[in-house]
C-alpha cells in the first residue's frame, strides 16, 4: 500500500512538468490511465483494510470483554467462602437437641485458600445452660481454641439451638447479635436451631458465600443477612448423640462436657 502511494505521488508529478509532457501526449495519457488505474486501486486498498480493521476492533472488543467476564468470574470464584457439611448439619441438630435447656457447640473444619469447611462438631464445656440461655465455659473455650490452632484447624462455626419451633424461633437475639460483634474479625458461621430442625444460618464477616454440600437437607431460601435450612429427618446421630431420658435433665443444673459426660453442679 505504502508503494502504491508512492507510485501515484510520482506520477502527479510527472503529469504535472507541462514542458515534458507536451511532447509526449501518448506517454501522458498512458500515465494518466496508470494513475487512474491506481488511485481506484488504492482507494479500494483503503476501504478494504477500513473493513478489516473496523472487524478487528470488533474482535478486540469482543476479546477485551471476554476477559473482563472471565476475570470477574474468576474473582467471584476466589472470593470468601463457607463449604457447610450436610452431616455437620444433621449431627449439630442431634447434639443441640439432646436437652430441653439451650445449648451449643463449636465446629472445625480447614481452610484451603479463601475456603472455609465447616464440617466437624467440636462439644465445649457450659458454664450456663437454661432453657432461654447457655454459655461456654471461658477456661474450656480457651483450651479448645489453642489445640486447634496447635493442628493446623480453625474455628469456623459456632451453632446453639433456641427454644420452640418453626423458622421465626431461629431469629438471632440481641445477645446473640453482641456475641456476632465480638467474633468480628474472624470468619464463621453461626447457626441457629428451631427445636424441629429449621437452622438459621449467619457469617462472620456477613453475607460471605455459603455453599451445602451433602444431602439431607433442605435450602428454604435468603432471610435477610441469613439460610435457612431445613433437616429432612431428624433421626438418630450416628455420632451418638441422641436425646436423653427426660427425667435425667434438670433445667440449668446440666453441664455438657466434650467427653460427652453430664457433671450435677
């Protein structure tokens, strides 16, 4: 293209020395047929790669958006997230429901990258537990949490059950928002139990995602800044945890220890 111009440049010029061409009027007109023949050569030169460069910003475009959605996707994908056991689900309900009084429990699990599992029921020691309240044994807490972080596991959730049924029941109360506060800067879930298995399910930091794995369970849907899940069937623990006669609890005189083992106080 680059000659072509050149080409046509040099014949305006010729074309243009009247003295030259005055003798020679059919070298000019054989020259002006030649420019003709390659001004429409160029021009066509032009509009083509007109074309093929407006198609290749098109492609570039195409391309650059491509790689913005992917890279969005790949962020999303990288961002926080909870992995929530189905069978962690089903043994907290069996745990939590063993009693008529409040009760709760931590939970473990490993985090891979920005990925949390929350997966395994860790029983900590109560210092309280009443039928509107229960409270973790401060000396119990601390031992849990440093043998932990001595295996390489984190906290990842905390769950306790509250009195009553049906998914209003499972509404955080205002202790329970204070104790979320005091857990900031960490990250978890807290999970809170209907006595016929609706789990209200938060995160610390809020609206982290939560992804189920496992089946036993079902998702009824967003509730403000929480899931709620459903147990599908209760049944028994494989674990072990199962309810206990009532006529051996007395409302706030049990303490639950991590062996299990029930201590009068």
């Amino acid at each position: 293209m680059v000659d072509t111009e050149r080409h046509i440049n040099e014949l305006r010029q010729l074309l243009g020395c009247r003295t030259i061409m005055s003798f020679a009027p059919a070298v000019r007109q054989a020259w002006s047929l030649e420019l003709d023949q390659l001004v429409i050569q160029h021009r066509t030169e032009n509009a083509l790669s007109r074309q093929i460069e407006e198609q290749m910003k098109v492609f570039r475009d195409g391309l650059t958006e491509s790689v913005a959605v992917e890279a969005s996707k790949r962020k999303a994908d990288e961002s926080s997230r909870f992995f929530l056991s189905s069978f962690l689900l089903t043994e907290s309900f069996a745990y939590l429901h063993r009693q008529p009084e409040e009760s709760l429990h931590l939970v473990t699990g490993v985090t891979i990258g920005k990925t949390r599992t929350v997966e395994t029921v860790v029983p900590v020691a109560l210092a309280k537990a009443t039928v509107v309240a229960a409270e973790a044994d401060g000396a119990a807490l601390s031992q849990i949490l440093a043998t932990l972080d001595r295996l390489g596991h984190a906290l990842t959730g905390v769950f306790h059950i509250h009195p009553g049924n049906g998914i209003e029941t499972t509404i955080p109360s205002s202790v329970d928002r204070n104790y979320m506060k005091r857990l900031s800067g960490r990250s978890l879930v807290f999970g809170i139990w209907s006595r016929d298995g609706y789990c209200r399910v938060l995160t610390v930091p809020g609206e982290t995602k939560v992804q189920l794995y496992g089946d036993g369970i079902t998702e009824i849907g967003k509730d403000h800044d929480a899931i709620i899940y459903k147990l599908n069937d209760p049944g028994k623990s494989l674990l072990g945890f199962n309810p206990r006669p009532a006529e051996k609890l007395a409302v706030a005189r049990i303490v639950v220890r991590p062996s299990g083992a029930d201590r009068k106080v």
